[in-house]
C-alpha cells in the first residue's frame, strides 16, 4: 500500500513530536539531577551551619558560668578578708 502525502507529513510531525517529548525528558532528568546534588549540598551546609551555632552557644553558655564562678569568687574573697579584719563582735 502507497501512503500519501498528508499522511506522510504527519509521521513525520509525530515521529518530530516523540522527539522533542524525548529530548524534553532527557533535560528534565539532568536538570533533576543536578537539583537533587544541589538540594544535598545546601542541606549540608545547613548541618554546619546547625553544629556550628551549638558550638557558640556552649561557648556562650561555658564563659557565662566562668563568669558567674568568677564574680562568686570574688565575693567569698571579700567576704573571707571582711572577717578578718572585723572585730570581736562576740566580746560585746
């Protein structure tokens, strides 16, 4: 049997068409890809990122008691110097 003309144009439209569909889905798979390493590089920025705020907030946290020990300190020290040198107050 002898196609015609017009029936010829269409599969060759069709056979275009299925063509760009493929190539169409090949760019949707490499850019999908590239998403997906992206997506993890950025989620492991962010697991850094996380580690690293806890670490300040330690930090934070362990300078905030140093400084607290330190002030206690200090007042012991002054506490400790002040009976000292007060008098008997027992002898009244």
């Amino acid at each position: 049997m002898k196609q015609t003309k017009p029936a010829l144009l269409e599969l060759e439209r069709l056979a275009a068409v299925e063509q760009r569909i493929a190539d169409h889905e090949a760019r949707c798979e490499e850019r999908l890809g590239e998403l997906r390493t992206s997506a993890a590089s950025t989620l492991k920025a962010v697991e850094g990122l996380k580690n690293r705020f806890w670490a300040i907030v330690l930090s934070l946290l362990a300078w905030a008691l140093a400084q607290l020990w330190s002030a206690d300190q200090a007042r012991v020290g002054r506490l400790e110097a002040a009976a000292v040198h007060a008098p008997d107050l027992r002898r009244l």
